[in-house]
C-alpha cells in the first residue's frame, strides 16, 4: 500500500491530477469555442456594417456625380449655345458661342475637387473640353471606341463606364480615372444632339471600397452585371478571381458568406447596377483565433503546473498521517503496544488515529486481564484435580451404603443415597467443560426431586411438560437445580399443604423458554426489587466490563439482605451470570412473583437453529 502504484499517496495524486486535467482541457475546450464564435460573429457583423458602410457612401458619390451631368443636361444656356454654334455659320459667333460653353464647363468643373476633364460631344462633330492643363490630345477615333458606343446605345440614362487605367479620350492622360456619361438632349422637342463624358479621380471611390477591408490581405471588387470588373482595391489587378459562382444580393440586401476558404460580403448598390463584393481570407480571420489559441496554451500549462503541485500536496497532507498509522500498526503486529499515534490532520483522519489509540491500549488492557485470567484457570486446574480425589471415595462409600440398604431391602432410603450419588457424580463431572443439554439437566431435576419429595414424604408433586424436540438444547451445566432448590425451600415448603412444581418451555417472539413455577408463598416486594435489579446489573457489567473499575469483578458484589435470601440470591445470580455468558446480555433469568401466589423463573434462551 506504501510503494508503486498502489500506495495511497500515488493514487490520491494520480485522481487529483487526472480530475484538474480534465476540468482544465474542458473548460480551456469550451472557452476556446465560445471565443471562437464571439470573434466570428463580431467580424461577420464588423464586415456587414463597413459594406453597407460602403454602399451607402459609393450611392452619394454616384448621385453626386449622377447631379453633375443633369445640372449640365438642363443648362438652358448652353444646350442653345451648342445648337447656335451647329447651325450659325458666322466663325466670330462661333468663337464666342464655344469660350462662353467652356466657362460653362469650367463653372462645374470647379464645383467639385474630384472632376478631372469635362468633355462634351455633339452630333455634329464639334467637341468642348475643359481639363487640367489644357492640353489635351481628343482621339478623334473617339466614334469607334467602346465607351462612345455604349453612351449612344444608352436612352438618356447615366452610363458609369467604370475605373479605367487613363483618359479614354485624352491621350496625355495616364493616371487612373473614373469615368461616366450620358447623352445630352435638347430641351425643347427632346432631340439628341450630343453626349456628355466626365472623368473623376478615382480616390473616392476607391476610399469608400478599402472601408470594406477588415484585413491587409481583404480585396474589395465592385462586379457589373456581366462579372466585368468595374473597380478593385487589388494591387494585382491581372489576377481576377471568378464573380460566376458568387452569391449576387438585391437591393438592400446584404450576403455574408463563410463556407469557403474565405469570408466574403456582398451588397448591390442602388445608382448603378453594380455589386461590391468584399474578400477577406480565412487565415486573416482566424489570426486573432490564433492568439487567443496561443494565450490560452499558455494559461492551459500554468494550470497544469500549478495543478500537479496543488495535487501533490494535498495527497501528501492525507497519505503522511496515513503513513504514520501504518508504521504503528506495523509495531502492534510485533507485539508493541505501548506506542501511540499524534497527528494533525482531516478530521476523519484524526478520528481513525484516535480509535487507533483507543483499540491499542484496550488491546493491552486485555492482554493483561488475560494473562491474569489464565494464571487463575491454572490454579483452579490445580485445585479441581487435588479434589478429584475426595469425591472418587465419597461416590464409593455412597454405593456401599447404597448396597448394604438393598441387603436390608430399605428399598426407600436406598432409592434416596442412589439419587443422591447420581447428582454428585453429574455436579463433579466437569470434563466435558460447563455445557449440557436439557434431557441431562431434566434427569439431575428427577433425582433431586427422588431426595426432596422422600423428605417432605408427599407434600410437593412435580409436573414436567417439555416437548421431546427441545430436549438436546445446549445449556449451561447445573441451571435447573439452583432454580428447583430455591423453589422448594423458599416457596413451598413453609406452604401448609402441598405444593406443585412446573417445568415447562414455550416459544416466545424468537425465545426459547423453560419456565418453572410454583404456587409457593412467593417472594416479598422489595427483595424481588432487589433480585430483578441484581440480574440487571449483572447482565449489564458482562456486557460492557469496561464500565466497571478493576476492583469490582463478579466476587465482590454485595449478596442481597437477609440471611435467608443471601443463598438464594447468589444462587440465581451465578446461573443468570452463566447464561448472559454463554448466550449474550439479552437472554438469562426473569423472576416474576406475587406472595401467596407463587413464583415463576424464566430461562429464557435463543431458539437453536435448524439442522444443529
């Protein structure tokens, strides 16, 4: 129990340690799943509020821009001017008519900071710029290229051609620009008479797509309804993932996505039919998982170590005094039982060390009672074989006396010194020790009720009622004889007529009884007190010896009062000792009488079991 595996120590260490492990992994398991799903959830929400964020800031661009190109379309004034330049021959007015449209251009271009070239272009050829630097280089394959195709294919609504990598009508311009347009009409019988385009510097834009990055490594794109690219916040602006397989929202509607290696959001906007679709990567995402993961192995083996030592000493607290107790144990088994054990430690520990100590020196208390014990059994040996001898000649003396009556045929006083040499053969014979059944003690009963009734000459009868199946009851030698006497001296013969005496046994809740009464003068109420007391006591100091001092053993208990009942009281007390003895403090005699009544003596005993 003190070494490998199996010692106290080891296991109250090993289940101390197994149970914080598992408390720790679980916990640690549970608090990494709920952060996990915290920090998922906050950047889902983080990624859905910066796109509708977006969104909305990309729809005041676009209607901002959408505003420029109406305020020129209603331009009273210069839509006339445009048409009087077309039609009037007269080269000064046209000079006139075509600075007083590029001041108008200048008036808007110079309303906003974000206008980087105005152009208009009507159907008769004629083109109006107004652009920083003043320039500017108008392909004149214009009519051919895709852009003008698309504003003419248009029916008056605005055309957004999107981020474009330099002016698509200014061969000077190289920087990016945003471009859009519209065609222009006349106001008054709503005749087309020319387009509009404008270029704007891309920043804005692009500040309200990188407000959808929630990473470095985040791309935003912005996805016409083709899946052409319109604009990205991608350096590599080559590699273009595929916009087929992605989910497309509606309007006002907002798709967060986070099925794939990637999180991606997605939202239309409502100036132009064009979607910004927001990509962030899985590992930008789980970065911060990442920390947390990392912190907590850290606090996971602080827990461990602090767990191992916090189990080792509280295994070590409960296994020393264990310990302790086990050496002392180990000292009684060699016979040394003066030791004793002072620990301080649990209660239930220190409650075990003391019933130690108590069980030791009891166990020592009764060494030496039991060493007395047996010096008395060998003297008593010593004395029991001297006196072998005298009863030897008094049953031979009593047989020749026996035989010299049946010469004489004194069949009376023979029947008389025969039952007298069988009782003191059975009261001597104590080799088979203190033990007999009921059938012996019932023929000792006869041969003393031979002597009795010849000395009363008729004046006590005897009636014995006991069933055959309790005859080979075991009891304690010479219990009915003391009961019998007392009965007959006491209680019947001062009766002035004869008297009877029962024996008889009953079964009573789980008791055998064998009861034996009379109808004698009884006994007096205070010295019937005094005997039932005394069983009392008696029964009391054999069951629980501890309670009474050395001094007071079984001989040295006051007789009851009175010359007359002193024999009658030591008499039963020593059959009730014998039988609390054999049986146990919850059987042995009870007395019950009533003067002028009679007495009753039970013996009350256990029911023998079946088959013994």
């Amino acid at each position: 129990m003190t070494r490998g595996f199996n010692s106290i120590h080891n296991r109250l260490f090993l289940l101390f340690t197994t149970s914080m492990l598992v408390l720790v992994v679980l916990v640690s398991v549970l608090y990494y799943q709920r952060t996990t799903q915290i920090i998922h959830s906050k950047i889902s929400d983080l990624a859905q509020k910066n796109i509708s964020q977006t969104v909305g800031l990309f729809d005041l661009l676009l209607q901002g821009y959408d505003s420029v190109t109406k305020s020129l379309n209603s331009n009273y004034e210069m839509l006339r001017l445009i048409q009087d330049r077309d039609t009037n021959p007269d080269l000064a007015a046209s000079i006139f008519n075509e600075r007083t449209i590029t001041n108008i251009l200048g008036a808007i271009y110079y309303s906003r900071d974000d206008i980087i070239g105005i152009h208009v272009i009507t159907n008769a050829g004629k083109n109006y710029n107004y652009e920083r630097g003043f320039d500017s280089v108008i392909n004149t394959n214009y009519s051919s290229a895709t852009w003008y195709q698309k504003l003419q294919d248009s029916s008056g609504e605005m055309v957004w051609l999107g981020l474009v990598e330099g002016s698509v009508i200014n061969q000077f311009q190289r920087a990016p620009l945003f471009v859009f347009g519209r065609k222009l009409y006349d106001l008054t019988d709503h005749r087309v008479i020319g387009v509009m385009l404008i270029e704007t510097n891309p920043q804005p834009i692009l500040a309200a797509l990188s407000n959808v990055t929630i990473s470095p490594n985040s791309r935003v794109y912005i996805v016409d309804r083709e899946n052409h690219m319109i604009a990205t916040t991608a350096e590599d602006k080559k590699t273009v993932p595929s916009f087929s397989g992605l989910p497309r929202p509606v309007e006002n509607e907002i798709i967060i996505d986070d099925r794939t290696d990637q999180l991606i959001v997605a939202a239309k906007a409502k100036m132009s039919d064009w979607t910004v679709f927001g990509l962030t990567p899985k590992g930008d995402i789980n970065a911060e998982v990442v920390k947390t993961r990392e912190y907590l192995y850290v606090v996971v083996v602080v827990l461990i170590i602090l767990s191992t030592a916090l189990a080792s000493l509280i295994s070590r607290n409960i296994a020393s005094p264990l310990k302790l107790l086990i050496r002392e144990m180990k000292q009684v088994e060699m016979g040394n039982f003066k030791g004793s054990v002072t620990v301080r430690s649990f209660e239930e520990i220190n409650s075990l060390v003391s019933s130690f100590n108590r069980m030791v020196n009891r166990m020592d208390e009764l060494i030496e009672r039991i060493t007395l014990a047996s010096m008395s059994e060998k003297n008593a040996e010593l004395q029991a074989l001297q006196s072998q001898v005298n009863p030897h000649f008094l049953y031979n003396t009593l047989d020749m006396i026996y035989w010299m009556l049946d010469e004489r045929e004194n069949d009376r006083l023979g029947r008389v010194i025969l039952a007298l040499s069988h009782m003191f053969r059975y009261s001597s014979d104590w080799q088979e020790a203190s033990k007999t059944t009921l059938q012996q003690e019932l023929d000792q009963m006869r041969h003393y009720m031979t002597i009795i009734e010849n000395r009363l000459e008729g004046r006590v009868r005897t009636e014995i009622d006991i069933n055959p199946e309790w005859m080979d009851v075991v009891l304690p030698k010479m219990t009915l004889q003391p009961i019998i006497e007392n009965a007959v001296k006491y209680g019947l013969e001062p009766l002035r007529e004869p008297g009877v005496l029962r024996v008889f046994a009953q079964v009573q809740e789980q008791e055998l009884h064998i009861v034996i009464s009379d109808n004698g003068v009884g006994i007096e109420e205070e010295l019937l007190r005094q005997m039932q007391d005394r069983l009392i006591e008696d029964a009391l100091m054999i069951g629980d010896p501890y309670t009474y001092k050395a001094g007071n053993t079984i001989g040295d208990l006051a007789p009851i009062e009175g010359s007359k009942t002193t024999r009658r009281g030591i008499g039963l007390t020593n059959v009730h000792r014998r039988i609390v003895l054999l049986f146990g403090e919850a059987y042995g005699l009870r007395i019950q009488s009533k003067q002028e009544v009679g007495t009753t003596v039970i013996i009350a005993m256990p029911l023998p079991r079946k088959g013994v």
